[in-house]
C-alpha cells in the first residue's frame, strides 16, 4: 500500500528537514508523566463470568485507561455488554470501531457504506457521552491485516469522522502499524487538506524485532547506518509526535504494543520472563521520550502476548492479527494464569503513571537508568542491555545504597541485590535525600549475566587483587564455593593428570556442594608472545570463557554451565586466571563420529549418520540465527549427548573465543564456523549436511557454499607443513634422524 501519493508526500517533508530533530534519541528531560500513561488493550467473550474475571484483574492491577475493539459481527454483543461493564467501573475507555476484513476490502460497495455508517451511528448515539474517545483506522499500512487500500479507507474515515464529529467525540486515528512515517505523513496531510484531521494521532509503536527495546533499528537503511541514524525507540516517538505537530495533531498515541512469547523463543529459551522484562523496558523509554499522552500493552488476555496467559496453544489463534482486531479473550477463565508480565507491569505503571521525570542517570552505552519523582519518593529504574551487568557498588555511594529501598522487576524487595541486570531494578530513596554516585558516567563491567538462571545468583568477587563471579543458590554457597575454589589455592596437575594440557590446563575436582559430582577447572598456561601483545588489552580468557558461555545460555544453546572465573587485576602474564564450570555428560564429540563416517562407517554409537547431520544442522541453524557467531567451532568443542527419548542434543565447550550479537549472523560467518566443524568429514558428507543447513535457510546448495570449505583445508594443510605444528613435526623428524 505504499503508493506514489505516500511517497512524493513523504520525501517532500523530509526534503525540508521534517524528520530533523537535534538529539531525538535522547529522552526528554524534566517533563510530567500522564497519570494514565499506561493502559491496556482488553476483550471479554460470550460468558459473562469473564467480563468479572477481566474487571477483577484490571482492579488489581490499578489500571485507569482501556482500549476496546468492537465491530458489526456476531461478537459485538458481548463486545457491548462488556463495554457496559467498563463504564459503570469507571475506567476510561478508547472505543476502537472495527470494520469487518471482507467489508473494509468492498469499501467501494454502496451497501458496505451503509452497513458501516449505520453501525459508527448507533455506537455515536449509544456512547458518545460516556466513552473517552472513538479510534478510526486499523492497521491501515497492513492491508493484509485491515483489508483497506487507500481509497477504501479513506471512504471509511469520512463517513465515521462525520458521524463522531456531529455527536462531539473525540477522535483518534489513524492508527499505523509500526514505524514507517512516509505513512503518517501522507495520511495527516490528506486529512487536513480533506479538514477531517483526527484530535490524537495513533501509531502502534512495536519495536520487538529488534529484540532489546533500547536498540537503534537496523531495519532502517540496515546495519550500516544503524549506529549513525540511531532510531531507537525514544527517537522514533519524537519523530511521530513532530509529524504530527507540524501537520495539525500534536497529540500522539500508541494504542497497542507487545513482545509475542512465541516470538521471544525463536532467541531466548526464557521468553515469559524476557517479555516481563520488555513490558517495564519499554514504557520507562516511552515515558522518559515524553512525547505520547498514552500507550497500551495488548492483548490482556491470551497465550501468545498477554499479561494473562488464556491456557490456549498457537493453533488456536485467531487469523486475523490481535494488533488489527482484538475480538475476544478466548479459552475459559478457570483456564486463566497470570504471566510475569502482570506483575511487571503493575510495577512500573505504579511508578510511572504521574511521575515527574527527571534526567536520565545514564542510556545509550547499555546501562539504562532513569531517574523519577513520583509517590514522594525518587526513583531510578534501572537495567542493562543485551545480556550485561553492572555492580552497584561501583555506581553509587555506600551511604546512598545503603538507604536505598531495592526492589525487583516484579515489586519484590531485592534484598541483597548487588548488580544491574537485563531484569530492571528499582531503587528508591526519600525525595529529600540526596543521591551521591561514584562517578558521573555509570558503567557495565564487562561481565555477561543470564538474568533468569532459576534457583541461582550472582555474586561479585573483590578480594584483594582477585576479581570475578561466582553463580551459587544463595550467599552461604557462594562461600562455600570462594573457600573451595580460592585462586591461590588452585593448582594444576601434572599433565599426565590433567584432562588436557597445552595452551590451557584442564582439569576436574569435586564439586564442594556434592562430593559424587565434578567440575572442570580451566586456567592457560602457555601464552605465545604475540598473544601476549595483542590480548593485553582484552578480558582475561577466564572472563571470555564465562561470557561466551552466558551468551550460549541466554540463547538456549546448550554449554557447560559456569559456575565461577576469577583473574587477576595485575597480571602481566595473562595465565593467572580460572573458569570454571559444570562438568558434561557426554556420549562423544563429533569430530570422533565424522572421522568414523570418513572412514567409511554408516553408523556411530548406534546413531545414523543423516540422523545426526539432521540434528545437527537444526542446532547450528538455532545457534546463527540466534546471533552466535562461535569461531572456535572444532568437532573437539561440540559434545554429543542422547537424550531419554533419543534425541540428540549438542553442547559446546571452550567458548572464550565467541562472538555474540543481537540479531542473526550473516552468512559468511556462518560458513566460518561450519567450515571448522566438518573439517574431518568426508565431502559427500560436508554436502548432505550443507544440503540440510541451507534448505532450512531458504536456500540451495551451490559452489559458493562450498568454495570456504576448500579453502579451510587448503589452510589447515598449509599450516601442517609450515606453521608451527609443521615446524615442530620437522624438528621431531631430524631429531630422530641424528639421535
């Protein structure tokens, strides 16, 4: 639907600077927050027993303002009923007036218009006087959501804006799905020119496909410009509220936004907790823009992005889009579990809806922290981006964290708490007191976290010169695990003792909280001189290791689980550094079953070849597009476990070489890591597997896919005649010749 009108409109507003606006990506300081900033989207069906159930909730959740679809089909009684129920509680309600899918493609149908004026007629005359406003619009740059083409809706708009217009109500449009401005543009300008502007301009604000709501979009102009044009999620509000306020309607709204859980998993293992977290993230951004009167979560209820799970699966999903059409809150209520996105949200609806905002303590570098009055009380909301942490021990004062309040994501207090993490942190203080931070530029300390490890903590090491983290259940574990692991007391054994000794010693002890259960300790012991040069500046490999394997856990890929690293602060040698880590279970690592199909072998440990190379490719397929990039990607380093069920399942270790991003790796680090895992395996087999890899990208195998694999062997080959393994084997040779 982006047809030449919206085009020639667009580029002329931008022409002349429209979408110029100094440091939109920044929130706006000292500004006062709607006291019904957040609301939700909500539905009710058939039994009236859930209209009780919905209110029930929303009352619990302290929810002033909602928004409720209602169209001229066989719901629209209870749509009605339910909206009923919504007045008498006293809560404000936004009427989204929805046109049939079928009728809004027939617009030009003399009957569809008549069928439409007369059901926006009866609503005006039944509810002007009670609802807060009349939304118009429907996804209108989704056609295969609305049903609309252009000209369709805008017959629609006309004859309901009258009919809103003569009965006085308020009137919101024209609601746009998702950032793409040359819409909002064109369509406010056809409006005004048509004196049919609505009083509040609609946009659905998503920004979930760049997972972390804090990213610039790389969507726009692609990864290129994303650092230089840094559309995030403050300046793309801004940017729609300016459009509007240049075109007639400086009042902007986003009246549906969500993180589908479903979709969360496609990334992260953990998606009901991830969304919890997305939920408070995105509206402080929202919030700290100041530039929307409102914003909504929805749908309320239903499996898929609902704060209220509706005990349904994705094969009961409605065909049309919820973000077009939110018909009804389907399944039973005895059915009905709340998420951990309820209480995320009513945790920070508390402490948003009315608040003053202050400044921003410190955004845009991975440590957000926002700072608010609100509740007689300051506030900072605060959390990191992608995965990392921060120690706040090493942002505020002692005096200032000790009088501190902590509470969690959820409104729990946080006793205890000594770092930031993905999960957001509320830190609060009387108004009067006065807030001292160690530095004026908070920052990360370079450490990854998976926030949402059940069960388990983090704690911070600082002892003397030694640094690092430990993961244990509770703070007497992580004693116990600091006395049992001490660095000074960690010895390597001799190398005919030790799992592997080269570069690194490998080793395993018992684990001190199970005597019948081992871990496996990794500390370098070789560095070769330029390593030392260039990796003088870096984290120590222990750090890397840890990190590398919290990034494989955030993605729900499998690696053995970190348990503590420890390094040294002034260590010039690079060796003094410990990771270690759960000990894994394993039938074999795949290089052994690729040497054993080489050599001619159908089978191996009674698994089938294709079997494997099948599950195999769905887990390096997981993996890439998941944003690991793992470039240490050997057959010693990838474990084979089986499964109760059979199944296989792949776990990866020495993982301190890997590089993590928030989206999808491209193809060419892809083959990278591929060319290293089926280094031993014969060709016909490198190709079957390839042939399954890329057919689950979309794509065939050719040449070029195949070209990287030559040329690994080509330098494995190279380096076993003149790089250091072929010197060494030179040495060896005359050294036997002349003994």
């Amino acid at each position: 639907m982006l047809t030449r009108q919206v085009i020639v409109d667009g580029l002329k507003y931008i022409a002349t600077g429209g979408l110029w606006l100094k440091n939109s990506h920044l929130p706006a300081i000292s500004h006062t927050i709607p006291d019904d900033f957040i609301g939700l989207c909500v539905a009710s069906n058939a039994e009236p027993a859930t209209d009780d159930y919905v209110l029930a909730q929303l009352q619990a959740l302290g929810v002033k303002r909602v928004r409720l679809d209602i169209s001229d089909d066989e719901a629209r009684p209870f749509q009605e009923r339910f909206l009923r129920r919504l007045l008498e509680a006293g809560l404000s309600v936004t009427l989204h007036a929805v046109q049939p899918f079928e009728a809004a493609r027939n617009m030009r149908d003399s009957q569809v218009q008549a069928d439409w004026k007369r059901f926006v007629s009866e609503l005006c005359q039944a509810y002007a006087g009670s609802i807060a406003a009349l939304e118009i619009g429907n996804t209108v740059n989704r056609k295969k959501w609305a049903g609309y083409d252009m000209p369709g809706f805008m017959l629609a708009w006309q004859i309901a804006y009258d009919l809103a217009r003569a009965h006085q109500v308020v009137v919101v449009g024209p609601n746009i799905q998702d950032f793409e401005p040359l819409y909002n543009i064109s369509l406010l300008k056809t409006l005004g020119q048509d004196r049919r502007l609505p009083d509040v301009h609609s946009n659905n604000l998503f920004v979930e496909r760049v997972v972390e709501p804090e990213l610039a979009d790389f969507r726009i102009f692609k990864h290129k410009w994303t650092r230089i044009l840094k559309f995030n999620l403050i300046k793309k509000a801004k940017l729609l509220q300016k459009i509007g306020d240049d075109l007639g309607v400086p009042t902007l709204v986003s009246p549906v936004s969500f993180w589908a859980i479903f979709r969360i998993k496609r990334r992260f293992p953990d998606g009901a907790q991830k969304q919890a977290d997305y939920v408070t993230r995105y509206f402080t951004l929202l919030a700290a823009a100041g530039a929307l009167r409102h914003a909504n979560w929805g749908a309320f209820v239903c499996h898929r992005e609902g704060l209220i799970d509706d005990g349904l699966k994705d094969a009961d999903y409605p065909a049309l889009e919820r973000v077009a059409y939110y018909k009804s809150a389907d399944g039973v209520v005895a059915d009905y579990q709340q998420n951990p996105s309820f209480a995320a949200f009513k945790m920070v609806s508390h402490w948003l809806n009315g608040a003053q905002y202050i400044a921003p303590v410190s955004t845009g570098n991975g440590l957000e922290m926002h700072r608010l009055q609100q509740h007689g009380q300051t506030v900072h909301i605060a959390w990191t981006v992608n995965g990392q942490c921060a120690l706040l021990d090493q942002i505020y004062s002692p005096h200032s964290l000790q009088q501190a309040q902590l509470f969690n994501r959820d409104g729990e207090p946080a006793q205890g708490k000594q770092m930031l993490t993905e999960s957001p942190l509320y830190l609060v203080w009387p108004q009067a007191e006065q807030i001292v931070l160690r530095t004026p530029r908070p920052v990360l300390s370079g450490t990854v976290i998976h926030a949402h490890i059940a069960g388990q903590q983090y704690f911070p090491i600082e002892e003397g010169d030694w640094r690092g983290m430990i993961l244990a259940a509770n703070a007497e574990q992580a004693q116990q695990l600091w006395q049992a692991w001490h660095p000074e007391t960690l010895l390597p054994p001799a190398k005919e003792n030790a799992l592997r000794h080269a570069r690194n010693a490998i080793w395993s002890l018992p684990d001190p909280r199970d005597a019948t259960q081992q871990v496996t300790v990794k500390k370098p012991v070789r560095m070769y001189w330029h390593k030392t040069l260039l990796d003088r500046y870096k984290p120590s490999k222990a750090k890397r290791s840890w990190n590398g394997a919290m990034e494989l856990l955030r993605r729900g890929v499998g690696t053995a689980m970190p348990l503590a690293y420890f390094e040294h602060a002034n260590d010039s040698t690079l060796k003094r550094n410990f990771f270690i880590s759960a000990y894994v279970p394993h039938e074999f690592a795949i290089s052994k079953a690729f040497l054993a199909f080489k050599n001619g072998d159908s089978h191996f440990e009674g698994v089938a070849a294709e079997t494997l190379y099948h599950a195999f490719a769905r887990f390096c397929l997981h993996m890439h597009s998941s944003g690991i990039y793992f470039r240490d990607f050997s057959g010693g380093n990838i474990l084979v476990q089986r499964q109760s069920d059979g199944a296989l399942h792949f776990v990866l270790i020495d993982t301190a070489r890997l590089h993590a991003s928030a989206t999808a790796i491209m193809i060419k680090q892809r083959l990278a890591d591929l060319t290293r895992a089926l280094h031993k395996l014969h060709w016909d087999g490198r190709k079957q597997f390839l042939q399954m890899y890329l057919g689950m990208t979309g794509r065939r195998l050719s040449w070029q896919f195949l070209w990287p694999f030559y040329l690994y062997d080509f330098k494995v080959s190279l380096k076993k005649t003149i790089g250091r393994k072929g010197v060494r084997k030179l040495l060896r040779y005359i050294k036997s010749r002349f003994a």
